[in-house]
C-alpha cells in the first residue's frame, strides 16, 4: 500500500469487547507504550462474535465503551468475518487495517507472549511442505479433527512437543493467523504481542480483577437469574449486587454504561435466536444446508436427522457436537444458516479486493486520525450507510449481509425488552 509522509504513529488491534473490560483497557494502553503509538485504531466484531454467538450488547454499546477509555476509532468487521473461523476472522481485519493506509503497527494478545515462536509457526503453515501436508493427511485419515492433525503434524515437522500446547491457546491461534495474514496480503504493518498474563479466554469464573470476558458474561448470566438482578424503577439507582459483582472487573465509565443498558437493550444471549433459527432449518434440506460457510455434508446430515429434537440454539449445539465438531464450530455453522452466509460468498471474498471498513465511532480530540484514514485508504471508508454509490457489487453485498444481521440483532433487542425497533440506517456514528 502507499504511504504518504505522516509524522503520526497509529497501532491497530482486533478484537470484540464483549464486554470491555480491564484487560481490554491494558491492552489499548500496553499497545500504545509498547509501540510508542499516538492513535488506536481498533477493528472490532459487529453485533456477532466469532465464538459463532450474537455479542451480550450491541456493538454501538461496545464501541462506545472502547472511545471512552483510549481507542481513536472503531471500525466494524463484517459479519461474514466476525462469525467465521479464525482464518477468516483475521484475514477481514487485517485486510480492513492494510486498507486504511495509516496503519503502522499491529499489537494482539497471546499466551504464549513470544512473536518469534509465533512467527516461526506461521511460516511453517504458510509454506504448506509436502512433507507437513503428507503427515497432516495421514492424521486426518486416521479420524482426528482438523485442529489435532494439524498439531500432531507439526509436532512431527518440528520435533518440537510445545507446539501443541502453543496451538491448544485460542488467542495463539488468532496470533498465527494474523502473522499468516500479514504476510499473504505483504503488509508493512510491523507486528508486536502481549502475554496474556490475566485468566484465560475460557475461564468462567471471575479473578479478583482481569477476568475475561467468558467469566464476566458467566457472572452475569448467573447474577441474572437471581430475584435482585431486577433492574430499579429508578434508572439513576444502581442496581442492588450489580456494581459490588463487577466493580474490579470493568472500567467504571464502562461499568456505568453496561449497568445503564441491563434490562434495557441487553443482556442478548444465544437463545434468543432460537426461534429465528428453528425457522431457518426448517426451510432448509439437506442440499441447500451444505450451500452455507462451513458445513460439510456429515453435518447437513445430522441436522436434518436431528431437527426434529431442536429445543433451543444452545441445545441444538450441544446436540449436533462431536469429537470431530466442536461446540463452537456447530455455533457458527448454525449462525451461518441464520445469517445466509454462504460458501459462494466467502469464495467471492477471499479472492476479491473490494472490501470496505464502516467507521462505527471516534474520538473528537483524535479526530486527525479519521482525516489520515480519509487521504491513505485504499478501501472505501463508510461513516453513512447510505454512501453506497460508488461501491463495488461484491462491497455492496458484503455490507447489506452485516446490516441485515444487525437489524436481525436490533429486532431480538427490540421485542425481547419491548422498545422501538431502530434499524441500522438510523444510527448514528460515536463520537466521544
């Protein structure tokens, strides 16, 4: 990409706050000391997560949350990124980031906290050897799932046992394919990682502070069950447990805006779509399901057998999991189906160009940030849904997919807490 003379330094990080919290806001101020940065700019998740579930709250929410401790501006990863699989997931962001042409350095947490290590195993993958391809079959001949073969061919490669345990970390993984990206789209985008050094992605119980996001949303989900999560008649009094259960977990401007919006327009939780998606499957047969990103034929099999037995999404999941298909693959196949992502169009994708990046919001004081953005990228940059006409048909597609399913998001928001639907052309850019 081109550059043009900018004295301004500006780190780029991918991610999905959901919810912000107190590793997130180490994450923004680590990444700016560690790459001497004076912009943040974040590429985040819409309204779905990659875990193949809708986010707790939306993504205006989300990024409003972001601005207000640290980001410069948020962009929107589209939806057919942000529910798909970890490739996928960073190659659309690192793609949007490339785009935008003022991108200087990208930081990513991981666990293992070791760029050169990742790095030397995303070389490893990227150069695709016969010798790694033939021991990479031969593993998955013998009845393991893709994520094992893979780490027991290199393994073999690489003589070296710690590459499983490095490829079992789901934070590592985006790592590896972010470097994998980088390298594929040649981006002069210098990479930088952090340790993870807070719980773990899939904790589930809260730390003294630092928890992750996984742990919050299990908080809340439990705290919610209980009599007292009642949200007050008055909306200036804090919740009774609400503050004393997150107060250590969340900034306090964050805490505040998530405490605001409960029982409001959140929590959105996966079985709320379960309706939706009961629809969807019914419509469909066993031909037209394999038509959808990431289901094979195996699996259009059992949802067919398996229907019938659908009681909600999160059980259906566990219904359709195998020791092949994990509980998250099965959750983004399903939103595949409910979303209408399909194979032709990440094909379409993958080998196209003309992606785009929607400015969800930005802070005034770094406004300068959006005019570097405006006069380097390469990819168009939307602040207005209506901005539409001089956009490619595949950029058109790809934008009127995301918005379709944040207006699938906004009508769950909508009938679930009893408040006017407001669809994605209403909304208005953040600025804090």
């Amino acid at each position: 990409m081109l550059y043009k003379e900018i004295f301004m330094k500006t780190v780029g990080l991918i991610t999905e706050y959901n919810p912000f919290h107190n590793g997130h806001l180490y994450h923004i101020e680590r990444a700016r000391e560690l790459t001497g940065a004076d912009r943040v700019v974040i590429v985040m998740s819409g309204d779905y997560v990659q875990r193949g579930t809708p986010a707790l709250l939306s993504k205006h929410s989300r990024a409003h949350m972001a601005l207000l401790n640290g980001a410069s501006a948020i962009c929107e990863l589209p939806v057919c990124y942000a529910s798909g699989s970890a490739e996928f997931f960073a190659q659309g962001a690192i793609s949007i980031l490339e785009g935008l042409g003022c991108i200087d350095t990208l930081c990513f947490g991981s666990e293992c906290g070791e760029l050169s290590v990742l790095q030397h195993i995303a070389q490893l993958l990227l150069s695709e050897s016969d010798t790694y391809s033939h021991m990479l079959q031969d593993a998955l001949k013998k009845g393991h799932s893709f994520p094992a073969a893979r780490h027991q061919a290199l393994e073999k490669l690489t003589g070296d046992a710690s590459v499983s345990q490095i490829l079992s970390e789901p934070n590592n993984i985006l790592g590896i394919e972010y470097l994998k990206a980088l390298k594929k789209q040649n981006s002069r985008m210098v990479p930088y990682t952090l340790k993870r050094d807070s719980s773990g992605y899939h904790d589930t119980k809260l730390q003294p502070q630092s928890s992750s996001a996984s742990a919050i949303r299990n908080a809340l989900r439990h705290w919610e069950e209980q009599p007292f999560s009642r949200y007050p008649a008055d909306p200036q009094q804090t919740p009774d447990g609400f503050s004393e259960l997150l107060q250590n977990q969340l900034p306090e401007n964050a805490l505040r805006l998530l405490r605001d919006a409960w029982n409001q327009s959140c929590p959105i939780e996966t079985n709320d779509f379960s309706l939706l998606l009961k629809y969807r499957l019914l419509c469909e047969t066993r031909r037209s399901l394999c038509e959808y990103q990431d289901i094979s034929e195996d699996l259009a099999n059992r949802i067919i057998r398996n229907r019938n037995q659908f009681l909600n999404f999160e059980q259906f999941c566990q219904l359709l999991k195998t020791k092949e298909l994990t509980y998250s693959r099965i959750s983004r196949c399903l939103l595949h189906i409910l979303l209408a992502v399909k194979k032709e169009d990440m094909l379409r994708y993958r080998e196209s160009s003309c992606i785009y990046t929607r400015i969800l919001g930005f802070r005034k004081e770094h406004a300068d940030v959006l005019r570097q953005i405006k006069e380097n990228a390469s990819i168009p940059v939307i602040t207005k849904l209506g901005q539409t006409d001089s956009l490619l048909p595949e950029t058109i597609r790809m934008l009127d997919q995301t918005t379709f399913a944040s207006d699938l998001y906004e009508s769950v928001v909508s009938d679930k807490f009893g408040i006017p639907f407001i669809n994605e052309y209403q909304k208005q850019i953040i600025h804090v």
